[in-house]
C-alpha cells in the first residue's frame, strides 16, 4: 500500500503558526496590590486597579477607599503604561512570575524621581487585634521631630478591624489617603497618589500613645510622638487655616497681570474681575491639595456667578519651561471640569516675591486661598485645604470657604 503524505509548503506553515506565535499576552486586568520603593529599605504599599471594558483599558491609583483614575491606560503585549499626565508621571510594568515589576517616573524640580514598583493579585494577610486591643480610632495630636525642628501635626485615624486608614493635617493641608494596618500594637500606614509617597510606622507607647517615624520618598526617619485628643484637644491644636496667613496692609488692593495661554494675558482689571468680589486660589497643578480644592471652587464659583462672584487661580508651576506648564494647566482644568481661568503665574522658585504672594504675612505654601472684595482688598486669607481624606473636616472646609463667598459677596 502506497503510504500518503501531507506537504504544506514552508512559507504556509509559517502564516498558520503566525497567530500562535504573535498573540498578544492578555492584559493584565485586576486588583493589584503593590508596593513602591522610593529609596533603599523604604516600602510604600499601595493598590492599582486595571480594567478592560467593550476593549477599552481604565485603571485607577488606590489608597484603602480612595481612587485616583490613571488619565490612560495602554497594553502592548508586553508593558503595561499607566499614564499619570495631570502630575507628569507614570507607572510602566511588565508581567513577571505572575505579578508585576515596573517603575514609576514623575517630573520635579531637579529633574525626574525614579522608582521601581512591584505588585501581586494576592493581598498580605491583614493582622487581627487580639480581644480588648485599643482602637486607634479619633484624632491625635502629633509632634514631628526633635528639638527646635519639632512641628505640630493633627492625626485623624479611622479602624475597622485590622484595617487602617487617616492622614496627617498639616498648615497647607493633609497627607493624602493613608492606608494600612493596626494589629493592636503596631500602626502602618502609608500613601503613594502619583505625588505624595509617605510611610508612618508606629507602636503603642502606653495607653493613648504612639510614638514611631515617618519616612517621605527620600526614605530618612523622622520620629514623632503622639497622644489622643478629645473633640476640643482636636479643635486647638492646630491654628485655624485664617489665621496662619493674611494681608501684610489690608487696605492695599490687589493688581496682577498673568497669561491664560500663550500670548493672552489676563488681569484683575479685566471686564470679567472689575468691580467684582474675588477668590483668588494661590495653586500648582502638581499639588495634590490643590487638586482637591480646584472641584470645590467651581462649585462655589457655579453657585455665586451670578452673584457676581468671580474665580481665578494662580498657577506655579516646577520650571520655567512655559509650553510644558501651560499644558499642565490644560490637563489641571480638563481633569476637574474647571470653567474659572486658570493662570500661569510663573515658577515656584519665585513665587514668594510675586504678587498676590509678596503681599501676605505667613505665607506657608499651596494652597493658599484669598477673598478679595469688589475693591480688590485681602479680606481674608486661608491657608491650606482640608481634603476628602480629612472626612468631617473637610465637609467643613466646603462650609468655611461658601461662608467666606458670602461674606465678600455681602460687602
């Protein structure tokens, strides 16, 4: 019997394994949980979120609860590129072993941090306090540092078992969305939202006390102690947000001039701020706080418009390279749906002798946010902004800013 044999010519036997050997790797969608390591022993978790839906790729920063949504998402069979645009950085990875390893990079003053990451589909156990643990739920008066470098922080922790979360308030505003653990003894909590990368690490040090250190992404300890507050310890701990900063005169008005775009200027003598009551956000579109302010000033400047009510902010920004900054502002106002100009008032190495900044006493940084009457003159100042993560507190920073709306509105 002559035996049959099947031949398929080279060149056809290459096109048929082509798909095989060229599928795109699946994209690697889920709850990752991940861990950052800004400098050498320092462990910053925190969780990315990646989604495909009708074909389209979404994914979001996470905090515990809090979400940051990546402005694009991209797979391309082998690197993952989650694009942080608003604050100039990203997060690039490739699958490894299961899981992920990649590098977080970010644009600062002196050039780009550099960060590799890590990440896994499976969360580490979360501890369980043994029967009759103290909770770490309240506030908490912290002291940071030693000796004359000591500064005042106000903790606001939340527990629910063994999870943790909370942040520290400061004069320009909070750390962020703090997550972590608390297993009765031991606190760890950390942040890491495309700009704020913190760790705290704590022990119990007798009954209402911690005492611990607090590392940021350059990975140096500093210690700090801290104690509970009852609801009045909390209220006065730290010096309210008006009183911080104000009017060096408070009878001289305020006059500027900066660009909108390239080749328009915008001035507080203009048509739109003539004779006008307005809030002026002194603002950086790579500042988390003032990213969370921006949303609650074009509600107000929505509600009060046709009050007369006029919003304007003033953007520093990290380098004097102007077509990267007016394109961070672009990406700042897209991103929050922000119809009030937003300006480029120049660079944050000069902005404490440019105007309106030259004109406060107290003056501690981003955001800090003016309420000018029709005539232009300071009638108070805030320093900082209290964020979502502040719970209660910042409900009440939304109060405390239409309460000052009204105020100038009413002069």
């Amino acid at each position: 019997m002559r035996r049959l044999t099947l031949s398929v010519p080279l060149g056809a036997a290459a096109l048929l394994l082509a798909p095989v050997l060229f599928a795109k790797a699946p994209v690697p969608v889920g709850r990752w949980h991940a861990t950052l390591e800004p400098a050498s022993g320092l462990e910053v978790p925190f969780g990315l979120k990646v989604e495909s839906k009708g074909g389209v790729l979404s994914g979001a920063l996470v905090n515990g609860k809090a979400e940051s949504r990546f402005t694009s998402v991209a797979w391309d069979g082998e690197r993952l590129i989650l694009r942080l645009d608003h604050y100039d950085g990203s997060l690039e990875a490739r699958v490894a072993d299961g899981g992920l390893v990649g590098t977080f990079t970010r644009a600062i003053p002196s050039g780009r941090v550099e960060a590799p990451f890590r990440a896994s589909l499976t969360r580490t156990a979360v501890p369980v306090p043994p029967k009759g643990a103290p909770s770490i739920a309240g506030d908490w008066g912290v002291e940071m540092g030693e000796g004359e470098k000591t500064s005042r922080l106000l903790a606001t922790f939340r527990q629910k078992g063994g999870d943790a979360s909370g942040t520290l308030l400061g004069s320009t505003g909070d750390y962020g969305p703090m997550s972590g653990t608390w297993d009765g003894t031991s606190l760890v909590l950390s942040v890491f939202d495309g700009v704020f990368i913190y760790r705290i690490d704590a022990k119990a040090d007798g009954p209402g006390r911690l005492s611990g250190t607090f590392r940021n992404r350059n990975g140096v300890p500093t210690k700090w102690t801290a104690r509970r507050l009852d609801a009045a310890g909390a209220a006065s701990w730290l010096p309210g947000g008006s009183s911080i900063v104000r009017a060096k005169d408070p009878g001289a008005r305020v006059s500027f001039s900066y660009p909108s775009a390239p080749g328009k200027t915008v001035s507080l003598a203009d048509p739109e701020f003539a004779n006008r009551p307005v809030v002026v956000a002194i603002s950086g579109t790579w500042c988390p706080n003032c990213h969370d302010e921006a949303p609650v000033l074009e509600e107000v400047w929505k509600k009060y418009e046709g009050k007369g009510l006029a919003v304007v902010a003033l953007s520093y920004e990290y380098t004097e390279d102007a077509e990267r900054s007016f394109r961070q502002i672009a990406r700042f106002r897209e991103r929050h749906g922000l119809t009030y100009p937003v300006l480029f008032a120049g660079t944050t190495k000069g902005a404490a002798a440019s105007v309106p900044v030259s004109l406060l006493d107290g003056w501690k940084g981003y955001p800090t946010t003016l309420f000018l009457d029709r005539s232009h003159r300071i009638v108070k100042a805030h320093s900082g902004f209290d964020g979502p993560s502040t719970g209660a507190r910042f409900a009440a920073q939304k109060k405390e800013l239409e309460a000052a709306v009204k105020e100038i509105l009413a002069r």
